[in-house]
C-alpha cells in the first residue's frame, strides 16, 4: 500500500509504508547521531565563539570611535572606554545571579540586566567624579588617535571577530559533515587560547604606537607567531578529520571550509613574511600587500560564508540544494579566478600595467562563481521565501547570501579602470568593504550562529524579539552605513578629481554622510550588543530545554498544512536534506 509521508518537512509521495517505516528509523539515528556530534564539538566551538563575541564588542567600539573622529576630531573616548570596563566589571556579577534566577520571567530577566549595567555606569560616573576625582592626564593620548583605533578596528574585526567566528563554525559543521565526532579537542582550545593571547597583545601593541601600518597586517611583528601557530593546528585538525570521515560524498560545504584552512595559513604565512619579516622592495610590497588583503576576504571569510550558507538555508527549508553541479563550479571558479584580484587598488600606481589588466581580469571572471552561487540559492529557496517570517536562522542567511551576490557584483565593476578613477582613495571603497565583512559574512555567520548554538547547548534562545531587534538593528545599520559611504564616496571622488574644486568644500560636503555612517554604525553596535546579551544567556542556561527552534513567531495549523502539501521530495532528496 502507497502512502504520503512526511518528514523532515518535505512531503514525499508513493511511498510504501515499509519505505516509511524504514526512513522514520534513519532519521531516527540520524538525529542521534549528529546529537553525539554536537556534543563533542561544543567546548571547541563555543571557546573560539566566545572570544570571537568578545572581541566583536570592542571591535564595534573601536569602529565607532574611528567613525566618530571623522566628523568630530576631538572627541575623547578615555572616559567612555573606561566606562565600559568598569561597568562591566561590576554589573556582569549580578547580570549572572539575574540570569539564574527562577523566580523571574524572562523578560523581567532581560530588563533587570540591562538596568545592571546602566546602573554600574552611572554609579562609576558619580565616584570616579566626585568621590575619587580621577582625571585623565594631557599627554599620553596618542592610542585614540584616528590612525591607532582605525588599525585596532580593522585587526579586531578580521582577526578578534572574523577569523574565530569562521573557525567555530568549520569546527561545527565538518565534523557533522564527515559524521565523525570532532577529534583533538584540547588541541583546539588551546589554539583558542593562543589565537587569544596574539590578539589582546596585538591590540595592546597597535595601541602603544607598535603597529605595522601594513594594511591586515596592522600587528606588531611579535604578534603573527601566536596566529600562525593557531591556524597551522586547526588546518591540520581538518586534514585529519577528513581522512577519517565516516561519509563518503563530499557535500560543497566542506569543499569550502577544508579550501578556507588550506588557503588561510599559506596566506597569512607568506604576507607576514614578504611583508613584515623580510619585507620585498618598492612596489612589489604594495602589490604583496594587496594580493593579501584581498585574499584574505576572498578566500578565507568568502569560502565559510558561502559554504555556510549552502548548509543553513536546505537544512532549514527542508530541502537539497537545487543543483550539485552548479555548487562545484561555484566553488573551483573561486579557487582559480579569485587570488588573481587585488591589484585593481593600485590603479594609477608605479606597478606594471599587466598586473592591473590581469587583476581586472580575474575581477571580471568572478561574475562565474556569483552568478553560479546566486542561482543555487535563490533556486534553493524557491518556494519557501514564506519561512523568512519565522526563522531567524534563515533570515541572517538569506540576506547574507543576497549581500554576497551584491557586493561580488560591485567589485567585479570597481576593478574596471574607469571606475576605479573615480571610486578609488574615497569613502565607496570603505563602503565596499564592510559589504562585503559584514552585509556578507557576518550575518551569515550570525545565521549559522542561532541554529549551531542551541544543539550545542541543549538551550533554547531566550528572547525571540531581542533576536528581531537584532536583525533590524544590524541589517538597517548596514544599509545605513553602506549607502551613505556609497553616495558620499562618488561625489568625493569625482570632486578629487576636479582641479579647480575647493579641497576644504569636498570636505564639508561629506560631513552629513559621515555623520549618517556613524549612525550607522551605532546600530550595528547596539546589535551587537543584542548578540551577545543572547549568548551570554544561552551559556547561563536562561530559555527552554531544546524541543525545537525558536522561532519569531510560531506557524498556525493551517501554514503548516499549506506548506507540507506544496512542498515534494523523493526518499533520497528527503535523506540528504536530513544530514
């Protein structure tokens, strides 16, 4: 007898009931099976997750001080940034007694929290005034200068938050990928702790006047060992892992992540060694320097962004991906074409002109793996654009995955010559960037983030609005931010080039768009803020036991119904959308 079976979400018709019976008990060991994966993942992945949320915080605080001196110059953040530590110090005790308690709702709980730390504010304020009448001395002030909290800005963001949120992810998602538990797990919590230590000393060390100045590789020159010896044990965690993989396909995600470990520490080995240790001569430093630091958003943080995404968005919808084939090509296309830009940024500049025309090149074949991943995802997510209103997860991943097929597109065209005149040495590149780091990247991860989290923990998140208001604040803040560089950027640049256009006139001009980038950016901030406020409780164990996903708001009878009966899988497709 044929029966219509659903699991998984996915509505699989003429099936026996034998057939049923027999994919109930796969799914069945499956879901055990990937429950003892997350197990022996979690400490690995939620230390590097937790130093990655730390450091985003300062990272969001630095970015913001960078982006206010640009239209107040001297603006002071000694007592704002000793307010923070000193606030959090005495607030984050009570914070935890809070989250503890029983006889709190959640929202009581949220709300007494963030009462915690104004309060431990304003009480620092009224001592460190009038109690102890601490006053900063005048000399000593140079680290919050605009070129020492920019550099600390950028190396926080690529390295505190980008880096370790990229490697928590991979540490979760191989492992499920390979179906084998994660291996060598002191290993990789101590290459979190030393990944840690290089990064509290190179701040310290940028900070202190030490930095290099060297455009993502800002540290001072004691600082790439730590970093360098943390990469070189994660990327072979990876090799081992995947000799040792119980799965026989290789699914496109982990083409991606094992790419991103391969590519990451040959990367950052040589840039530190042409650039830093026995630095080239004349223009080939610039032309090593830019084949970095394109790269290092190319083929370290664009590899586990899009890989990412390739995992979230079938699991969530319940679906395979709409095409294999096209995955692939996405991915080699990456690989070839991607480490040839770069030298696009050194238009106009003392380097040899078939640099810049393969640089070009190479630029405009990157419309192969955009156009190839863009497709995949949209044809992936066609007819399930309706679980946008629910899952959180899903929402960070989609808008990345649309950001991604942006921001590839804009630089493919910002390589052009023509273009580049203009847009070159002005706020659109800075608009570009962050795009690409944070439209792209960093919602996704955000993405990954609220699934992974919970099956880590066993916990459930606490607040589905403070995860909306998350959202909100991060992906208007980044509109905010991009369009208002964007705008800005052009006129800048088309002003530049005019001879006869006062300089002190352009400047005057930008002045509204900056200040509507630092609004921009104090949204992202405060989102921040949200994630981590989250986290924080999920760690403490505030929320329900895991029973399922916490959602924005939970689907009606009648959605569900109106789902399952538009929605058809084969028995295969139902199998390998579970994994």
């Amino acid at each position: 007898m044929a029966a219509s079976t659903v699991v998984n979400g996915l509505t699989s018709p003429n099936v026996s009931n034998a057939d049923a019976g027999a994919l109930a008990e796969e799914q069945c060991r499956a879901a055990k099976e990937r429950a003892a994966i997350d197990s022996a993942s979690r400490l690995p992945a939620l230390a590097w997750l937790a130093g990655a949320t730390f450091w985003l915080l300062w990272a969001s605080f630095f970015g913001l001080v960078t982006s206010i001196k640009m239209h107040i110059p001297w603006f002071d953040v000694r007592v704002i940034m000793e307010l923070g530590i000193i606030s959090t110090l005495l607030s984050v005790p009570l914070m935890v007694l809070i989250a503890r308690s029983k006889n709190l709702s959640l929202d009581a709980k949220i709300g007494f929290c963030t009462f915690a730390f104004v309060a431990a504010a304003a009480l620092w304020l009224v001592l460190r005034t009038w109690v102890f009448d601490i006053r900063w001395s005048e000399h000593g002030g140079a680290w919050q200068t605009f070129g020492r909290t920019r550099m600390t800005h950028l190396s926080l963001i690529g390295y505190g938050w980008g880096t370790q949120a990229g490697i928590a992810g991979i540490l979760w998602l191989v492992p499920r990928l390979s179906r084998t538990p994660l291996i060598y797990p002191n290993a990789l919590i101590a290459a979190a702790a030393i990944w840690n230590v290089g990064i509290f000393a190179g701040v310290i060390g940028i900070l202190a006047g030490l930095g290099t100045s060297v455009e993502w590789l800002d540290f001072p020159p004691f600082v790439p060992p730590f970093l360098i010896v943390s990469l070189a044990i994660v990327a072979a965690w990876g090799i081992v892992t995947f000799t040792r993989r119980q799965e026989s396909h290789v699914y496109v995600t982990l083409w991606y992540c094992f790419g991103a470990m391969f590519w990451m520490p040959w990367l950052y080995t040589v840039a530190v060694i042409i650039n830093i240790y026995s630095p080239a001569t004349g223009v080939v430093q610039s032309a090593c320097n830019w084949w970095f630091a394109h790269n290092v958003l190319g083929l370290w943080l664009t590899p586990i962004g899009v890989g990412a995404a390739y995992y979230i968005i079938p699991k969530v919808i319940g679906r395979p991906v709409y095409s294999y084939y096209l995955s692939i090509i996405g991915f080699w296309s990456l690989a070839l074409f991607y480490s040839w830009a770069g030298m696009h940024h050194l238009i106009g500049g003392p380097i040899p002109p078939w640099m810049v025309s393969a640089s070009t090149v190479g630029s405009m074949m990157m419309f192969i793996p955009v156009i190839a991943v863009g497709v995949n995802h949209h044809m992936t997510m066609l007819g399930h654009m309706g679980q946008l209103r629910y899952s959180p997860s899903l929402r960070f991943v989609v808008f990345g995955a649309i950001t991604y097929t942006a921001v590839s597109a804009q630089g493919a065209i910002e390589a052009l010559r023509e273009f580049s005149e203009v847009a070159h040495f002005t706020n659109y590149t800075v608009g570009h960037a962050h795009l690409g780091a944070y439209g792209f990247f960093t919602m996704i991860m955000f993405g990954v983030f609220y699934y992974m989290v919970p099956r880590l923990t066993g916990q459930e998140w606490a607040s589905s609005r403070l995860i909306r208001l998350h959202f909100w604040l991060c992906s208007v803040g980044i509109v905010i931010y991009f369009t208002s560089l964007s705008i800005s950027g052009w006129f800048e640049g088309r002003q530049m080039n005019n001879p006869d256009y006062p300089f002190i006139q352009k400047m005057s001009n930008e002045l509204p768009w900056l200040i509507c980038r630092s609004i921009g950016g104090a949204m992202m901030s405060l989102g921040h803020v949200a994630w981590a406020i989250l986290f924080v409780l999920n760690i403490c164990g505030v929320g329900s036991r895991r029973e399922g996903p916490t959602f924005f708001r939970e689907k009606t009878s009648a959605e569900v119904e109106a789902e399952l009966n538009g929605s058809t899988a084969t028995p295969a497709e139902v199998a390998l959308a579970s994994r």
